[in-house]
C-alpha cells in the first residue's frame, strides 16, 4: 500500500513540473478574487483594515490548502473513457487521487509559507500569536476541513457515472459554498441567521472554521461545533462515497471504442 | 479452458432527442429513452493459449462485449468467467492476470515519459525489481523502446504511443489480454510489426488473446479462429479458413497471357476482370483443377495464380447474410 501510494506520488510530482505554468497560475491565479474581496471590504470598513488582511491572506492560505478539483478530471475522464484504465487496474481509483491531492497541496504549502513569513515581516497584523495548542487544533480543523472537500468533490465526480457534465451542478455548489464558507465575508459580518444555518452545511467546515482557528476568532464554543460538525460531516461523506463507488460502476457505461 | 461465456447480455438505456431547436428545449423537460440491445445471448469459450479475432462493423457489439470480460461493464444478464474469476466482482487478483489495450485510449500519462508510467504500473500490480527488469528489457528490445523511454508521451507518434502502450500492458505478464484495435491509426509498417510482436508472444508465454479489429490483415494474420458479432449476435464462430470456404465456394484464378489471345472465358468461370493480358476469372472451388489444366494445356500461359477471395469480400458476405435473415 505504502509502496504504491509513493510511486504514484512520485509520478504525479513529475507530472506537476510537467505543467509548470499551469501550477504556477493555480497557485497565484486563484489569489485574485480574495484579493479584490479584501480591498472592498477594507474601503467600506477602513478602520479595521488590519484584520481585514490577516483574514483574507489566511483565507488564501487554508483555500488553496484545502481545494478540491477531483471532479473536473473524473467528469474528463470518465466522459471521454479513460477512467477505465483506472478502474482495471488493481489500486482502487480514489488512491490516485488522495494521492494528487498530496503532491499538489504539498506544493503550495512548501510555496505558501514562506510568502506568509516574508509578508510578516513587513505586515505587524500577519504575525500569528497562536499557542502550541492552537496550531495543532488548527492543522487537525485544517485535514478535516481537506477532507470534506476532497470528499465532496470525488462525490461529485461519482455522479459522472450517471450524468454528463455534473461539474454544473458542481459549479452551483462552489458557488453558495463562496457565501457559507466564509469566502465573500468574515463569519462575524455575516447576518445571524446566516451562521445558524452555515452550522448545518459542510461549507463552514471547509473554510472558514479552520480559518477562524488561524486568526484568532474561535471561541470554545464555536471550537467544539466546529468540530463536531466536521467529524460527522467527513464521516457522512465517506460512507456516501463507499456505498455509491460499487453503484457507480454498475452504472458505468465505460464510454467509448 | 480460460474464458468462458454464457447467455450474455447487455442493453442500455439512451436518451433520443429530435433535432431542432424546440425539441432540444423539450428535452430539458421530457426527456425520452430507448433501450438498446447492444450484446444478445452471446456464448462462447476460449481456451487457454489462443488468439481468437472478434470481428464485426461499427457498433456491432465487439467492444461492449470486451468491455464486459474486463470488468468495465456490468452484464445486464449471463454469466462470464475469466480463469475463475467474475470480472464484474473487480477483484484485484483478477484485475492482476489481465490487461485491456485500447487502440483509441491511452493509458500512459500524457505530459511525462512512459517510464514514468511503468513504474507505476510496477507498484500497483506489485511486480518485483527482478522480474520488471526482465520483463521491461525483453519489451523494450522486441518493441525497440529504448529511445522512447525518456520522452513525454505527447511527443510520440501514433505507433511509438502505441508500442508503449503495449509494453505498459504486459508489464505483469498477463495471461488473458484484451486488445481492442490495437493497430487502428498506424502505417502498414508499423502494423505488421505490432502484429508480429502480438504473435510472437502469444507463441512465447501462451497467453490467451482476444483481438478485435477492422484491418482483416491483423486477423489473417494472427488468428486461426474469428468470432462475428454484428447487431449484438455471434453470427460465426470458428476457423477463419471454414468460414471463406463456406461463404466463398469460389476462388480466383489470375491468368497472364499474350494480349492478343483471345478464348472463350465465359466457358470457365465467370470473368471478374480481362484487360492488358491480364484475366482474372472466378471458378468454383471444386472445379479449380479442371480448369487450370485445361487452360494450361489449350494456350499460352505465361504465369497462373490461384487465390483465395479476399477476407474482406468474405466477411461482407457474412455480414450480408446475416441481414437476409432479419
């Protein structure tokens, strides 16, 4: 097991210099719409400009550290029929992808945080004053948060064994997920009603909770929903996933000569 | 015996949509489905060693059917087993004694070396450093790889990709392996050569081999026993050689001779072609002696050549006939 999850990472760790630019876009690329979100904020509310940055510098971080794309290539893949070669061969297809994922992620984490610490330098608000605890809480809220993503997306990706073109409906769910999971506005901004409902969804436990752990805001109380809600979310998602695969292949029409 | 087959069937359910612009705006709402029957009671089995070609046009069944011994596609009814296994059931010891190659997919990783993909392929099917050494270097001599190893796959032509292709599928030395059009898209040169590898090693490690394809030279060339299948039916299963003599109870008879000899051919057969000396007549199987003697002996031959039809000719028939029975 061991054994094959190193030589897939390997090959997915020449495959992604194979694409440098295209890694290189995937990092910075996807830091403009935060960026942008930030300045908004900071011109409506320009007295608390600080905060603003430390948010939304770490929303980037934890985004980027937590981004899911498995249902892009399983809706490429299993449309044009190449996902068969996956599925003949004797490692279950979910590996390859965890497998991506920690070659990527460990990427932009190598990548990431060293722009964080020059930022600090010249940046007093990024300077992180969290206790030994507080770092482990977050990096636990931070995998979980990876998880349920990643989860989510190759749920999607599944659906692709019965419909076209799920990355739609996929779309629609990123889309409501920019509100809930706290990447249009800091959880304190958002009216109540808002946050009582963002307990009940997988969104919150994506982002922003890991997020609110990073920057100082989590309380105990939203330490132990949050982290209740994203046990029962990871678990939910993964027995979805373990009971839909074996459907899903029934289904699977394995397209094309 | 390796592979066995019985009563197998496959039907999906399509979505049929009319053209135009309403009716594409209909089908958001209602939408319509059709089943089709795509694999009708098939049996067969094949035994452990053999090359058997699937033959049949376009959509006749040979891919769903392949699809379906590989474990890609779940029967709708009827039982298939590959050396003991239900392929449907996915086991990865089954999925360790097979390969699937597919002419039109690739399954080494488009953007890096297919090395790269070997050692994968290593890992995942647990092939120890010994034997893949062994294997990759008996691959990469028979297929001549070795200045193919370190290029992106993307780089490759066509036949490079798909000797490539070939060795990353036997890295685990398979003892059943489905090719499906193995050689589509390649020159004649290329071709030949990949058919010769594919009957060398079925020679050399008795592997069982399913082969579909539309060039009649690969199954000529490679298979003494072909199945038909066109509109999801096994029409024929058995020698190729049985199936030409059954279809064609003729064969063709080239004469050259001096362009001014003139005779009268319609005595001896029915004339396909008589121009520039060159006659080519169409005569009965079991009268292909008489008439050659007697041609021999009533004018002056300068060569005579007795062939048997072309396989196309002989698989269109059978494709025909099976369209008179409907």
């Amino acid at each position: 097991m061991i054994t094959k999850y190193l030589a897939i990472l390997r090959m997915k760790y020449v495959e992604m210099f194979a694409y440098q630019l295209s890694t290189m876009v995937w990092m910075f690329g996807t830091m403009v719409q935060p960026l942008i979100t930030m300045m908004v904020w900071m011109n409506i509310y320009p007295d608390q400009g600080e905060s603003f940055v430390l948010y939304f510098v770490a929303l980037i971080m934890v985004e980027r550290l937590t981004s899911a794309w498995d249902v892009w290539e399983m809706d490429r893949q299993i449309r044009e029929g190449t996902f068969s070669y996956q599925i003949v061969r004797p490692f279950h297809p979910i590996h390859w992808a965890i497998a991506e994922n920690i070659v990527y992620k460990g990427l932009f984490l190598v990548v990431l945080v060293p722009c964080w610490i020059i930022l600090a330098l010249f940046i007093p608000s990024l300077r992180l004053h969290l206790s030994v605890t507080g770092w482990g809480l977050f990096l636990a809220a931070l995998l979980l948060g990876a998880v349920i993503r990643f989860a989510m997306s190759f749920l999607f990706g599944i659906l692709c064994f019965w419909m076209n073109k799920v990355t739609a409906i996929y779309a629609m769910f990123e889309t409501v997920s920019l509100f809930l999971s706290g990447q249009i506005a800091p959880f304190s901004l958002l009216p109540p009603v808002v946050k009582q409902i963002s307990t009940f969804f997988p969104y919150r436990y994506m982002i922003g909770f890991p997020l609110e752990i990073l920057t100082g805001t989590a309380n105990s109380h939203t330490l132990m929903i949050g982290f209740i809600g994203s046990f029962i979310w990871a678990v939910v998602l993964i027995v979805i996933i373990s009971l839909l695969w074996n459907a899903g292949l029934k289904k699977n029409q394995a397209v094309g000569g | 015996m390796t592979i066995q087959v019985q009563d197998l069937n496959k039907s999906f359910r399509v979505h049929v949509r009319q053209e135009g612009w309403t009716e594409a705006l209909r089908s958001l709402f209602k939408r319509e489905y059709q089943t089709v029957q795509a694999v009708k009671d098939v049996s067969f089995t094949i035994n452990t060693g053999e090359i058997v070609g699937f033959l049949g046009p376009n959509g006749a069944g040979k891919t769903t059917t392949m699809k379906m011994l590989a474990g890609l596609l779940h029967p709708t009814s009827g039982t298939i087993e590959v050396d003991g296994f239900k392929p449907q059931e996915q086991k990865n010891e089954f999925k360790k004694i097979m390969s699937l190659v597919m002419g039109q997919k690739s399954q080494l990783i488009w953007d890096i070396p297919p090395m790269e993909t070997f050692l994968v392929n290593k890992s995942v099917y647990e092939i120890d450093d010994h034997s893949f050494r062994q294997t990759l270097d008996e691959l990469v001599e028979l297929l001549e790889l070795q200045p193919l190893l370190g290029r992106p796959v993307r780089n490759m032509s066509l036949g490079q990709r798909m000797k490539c292709e070939l060795a990353c599928s036997l890295l685990h030395r398979p003892s059943v392996l489905f090719l499906d059009e193995p050689t589509i898209g390649l020159d004649v040169n290329t071709q030949e050569k990949v058919r010769q590898f594919i009957a060398n090693y079925n020679r050399e490690h008795k592997t069982t081999i399913l082969l579909t394809s539309h060039y009649m030279g690969d199954v000529t060339a490679l298979c003494d026993r072909v199945m038909i299948i066109n509109h999801g039916k096994l029409l024929y299963d058995g020698e190729l050689q049985v199936l030409s003599e059954k279809l064609t109870p003729y064969k063709l008879l080239e004469v050259r001779l001096p362009s001014s000899t003139r005779g009268p051919w319609e005595s001896y057969g029915e004339v396909v072609t008589f121009e520039d000396g060159k006659l080519t007549l169409r005569v009965a199987r079991d009268r292909v002696p008489l008439v050659s003697s007697e041609l021999l002996a009533n004018y002056e031959i300068n060569d005579l050549n007795i062939q048997d039809p072309p396989m196309e000719e002989v698989i269109t028939l059978a494709f025909q006939e099976e369209s008179h029975d409907h």
